[in-house]
C-alpha cells in the first residue's frame, strides 16, 4: 500500500495549486461545473462542497487524487461524507489515508461510538485486501481499548489473529495474539470461541507446544456439540501431541475414544497412529510392515509424515539399503507446495535425516547440501533450534572428516542469510 504527501489547508487552497494559469471560465467548460461554483470553493465561501462536484474539478486539473482524498478527509466533519472517503481510500489501497480517514470517522461528532465501530468492524471483513483488514482491525483495537468497548476489541483481534496465523514465519507471533484474544471469549460468539480454539489447539501442534495444543483442543471439544471434520482434525492433533510427548499410553486411549464417537478422521489413520506407537514402543517388526502400508496408502499432502517415521524405524535397525531406497525416491513424492509449518518441519527433518545417513556413507558433499535444504525448510518457520542443531551436526561433521571446506561455508552462508531475511 502506498502513503501520502503533505496536506493543504482547504479544499480551495489545492483548486489554486493546480488552476495554475487557467481561469474560472476555462475550468468551467472543461468540468462543466458553473463558474460561480468553482469561485465559491476556492475563495471558501462554500463550506461544505459536495464531493460529486470536487472530484469533477481536479479530474481537469490532473490532481492527485490521493492528495484530493487526503484534504477531503481532513477538513470534512460530515459523517455520510467521511464514509464516502474511506472507501475511496481503500480502493487506493492508501495505508495513510485509510489511517487517516478511520480516525475521523472514529472522531466524528454525529456518530454513536459503538454503531461506528460496528460499521467499521463490518467494512474491514468485506475488504479483500489483507493489509487493509489488518490496519482496519488495528484502528478498531487501539480505539475500542481506549473507551472500553471489549465485545469489538474481542471480535477485531480475533479476526487479526485468524490473519495473522496465516504467515508461518509469524506463528509465534500470531500465537501470542491469540493468547490474547482468549481473555475476552466471553465477548465472542459461540461459533467464533470454538474456531478460536481450534486454531489455538493447531498452532501449539505446529509450534510443539503439545500439552497447550491438548488443552485447547479438548476444551474446543467440549464447547463444540456438533460433529464436523475440524473437529476430528483437532482429535488428531490432540493424538499426535500425546504422540510427541511419549505419552503412548494416553495416546492409544484417545485414539479409543475418538473411534468409538464414530471420529472417520482417526478411523482412516487409526492404522498409522498404532504403527508410530509401535515404533517408539521398539516392536519394530510389527511396525515397518505398517509403517511401509502406510507410506503407500498416503496422499501427497500428508506422506512427509510418515516417511519420517519409517525412516526412525529402519534407523532403529540399521536397515541403510531401505533407507537408501528411500533417500533415493521419496522426494519426487512430497507436496513442496503445500505450505505449512508442520510440512516445513517435517521436510527440515527429512533432509537432516538424509544429510546424516549420507555422510555416514561417505558421501560428505550431498550429505552438506541435504543438510543446508534442511536449514532453509527451518528457517521458513524460525525453528532456530532445529537450525542451530544441524549447523552443530554439520560443524562436527567437518571435524570427524578434516574437512576445511571454503565452498560449503559460503554457501552456508548464503542460507544463513536467506534464513535471517525470512
């Protein structure tokens, strides 16, 4: 979104900038606007001209419009007007006169403070833009938390925080916010504090964080009586996180339950979910053959995760010529363009595991550059604990083999400072 420039006094004072040497008459003919009209605006005798009539004038001067819409915005006080304004800001995509118009809006005397927010909080989910919903949801935040009006302080940072959750390099942020939004469920509707919750339980799963994602979701489970398949989704989050947290037991009881509520979600990957608990459990000969069945049966989307888990199992046996095959053939499979953080970390994890078994090889070079990729799907999600452990596996790598490797540092480098700019 673009800004603004500097801002004349009257709407009059910007006719005299940009009539130049042009007379009343001559603008006349070209707008078809009276004469005495356009006189009676410049000299300020017409307070209030309409903008049906303003925006004709600096259409034949080749004004600015932005410069037009921005002295409107600050010399107007009526309400139907200023609303007027800020549409055609936002059809600019005018960050400045967006900000400016909202505040008069805000600030105008004829309207009710919670009717305007209202309007507002309306506008700002109809926009498009993404940038200009935020700035609209922004506005509406600062202002409603100056005079207290926390149903549309609720409902507006709940709407940032459902935005902002959808840039995976800003998760944690975005999670923070959401944290925030959960002091004010009361204000929120029932449908909008389920959503918040399941979002919340989500994105703890992606961040790791598994017992907060255990509690949203099963307090989202609680205040949610329908059945749906967001809420199944959540059931599995909540299975993976038990999972994660070598909680095999818990997980196995919950994989129970959600069978017996008749949960199709976890039913269809009822198979794998008992496959990756047999592995961590050690039965690894019960577990492969699963764990194989399940790599074949998975979709494009979801085949990262469980060749990841195959590939722990086969490393528990020092199975190399499957987990060659495997390191040989699975990436044409994987869905690089579905764009989470769970899929990030898991393609992070899968190139560190390749980057390793490679150099264990005696493959030093690939197994360097499986490892920078593994840094670069790290970086996109700002794991820098993931990131600093493969630097620290790839520096004791170069230790164990002598190795003083001035093309590799460059190129790490380069990664490193890719990373920092995501």
């Amino acid at each position: 979104m673009s800004s603004t420039i500097g801002t004349y006094t009257t709407i009059g004072d910007l006719i005299k900038k940009y009539r130049g040497g042009l007379s009343w008459g001559e603008l006349s003919k070209l707008t078809g606007i009276e004469k005495s009209i356009i006189r009676k605006i410049e000299n300020g005798d017409t307070k209030r001209p309409e903008l049906k009539t303003i925006i004709p004038i600096f259409k034949a001067l080749n004004a600015p419009r932005e410069e037009v819409i921005e002295t409107c915005i600050m010399t107007e006080n009526r309400l139907s007007v200023l609303r007027e304004l800020l549409a055609e800001a936002i059809r600019l995509l005018n960050a400045n006169l967006i900000e400016k118009a909202t505040v008069r809006l805000l600030e105008c005397p004829q309207a009710k403070s919670e009717e305007i927010v209202e309007e507002l909080y309306h506008t700002a989910l109809s926009v498009e833009d993404t940038d200009v919903k935020c700035l609209l949801f922004n506005n509406i935040v600062q202002y409603c938390r100056l005079r207290g009006i926390q149903p549309y302080t609720a409902k507006a940072l709940y709407q940032k925080y459902r935005i902002d959750r959808t840039e995976v390099s800003q998760l944690e942020e975005a999670y923070r916010l959401g944290k925030e939004v959960l002091y004010y469920t009361d204000f929120l509707s029932q449908e909008e504090k389920i959503t918040l919750y399941y979002l919340m339980a989500y994105d703890a799963h992606d961040m790791e964080k598994y017992e907060e994602c255990i509690a949203y979701g099963k307090t989202g489970h609680a205040e949610d009586p329908t059945n749906n398949e967001v809420k199944e989704r959540v059931a599995l989050a909540i299975c993976n996180s038990y999972f994660h947290l070598g909680r095999y037991d818990e997980m196995e009881e919950h994989i129970q339950l959600y069978e017996s509520l008749g949960y199709e979600f976890i039913k269809v990957r009822s198979k794998y979910l008992r496959a990756i608990i047999l592995s961590k459990k050690g039965y690894y000969n019960e577990a492969i053959p699963l764990l194989r069945e399940c790599v074949t049966e998975a979709t494009k989307n979801n085949r990262i995760h469980r060749v990841n888990q195959l590939l722990e199992a086969l490393l528990g046996i020092n199975d190399t010529d499957s987990i060659q095959q495997i390191i040989d053939t699975e990436e044409k499979h994987f869905a690089f363009d579905f764009q989470n953080t769970y899929t990030f970390s898991e393609l992070g994890k899968f190139f560190r595991y390749k980057g390793s078994f490679l150099v264990s090889r005696g493959l030093f070079d690939e197994g360097m550059e499986a490892y920078l990729q593994s840094i670069m799907y790290f970086g996109k999600i700002n794991d820098r604990d993931k990131i600093l452990s493969c630097a620290v596996e790839i520096n004791k790598h170069h230790c164990e083999f002598g190795k003083e490797h001035l093309g590799l540092l460059k190129r790490l480098n380069e990664v490193y400072n890719i990373v920092n700019i995501n």
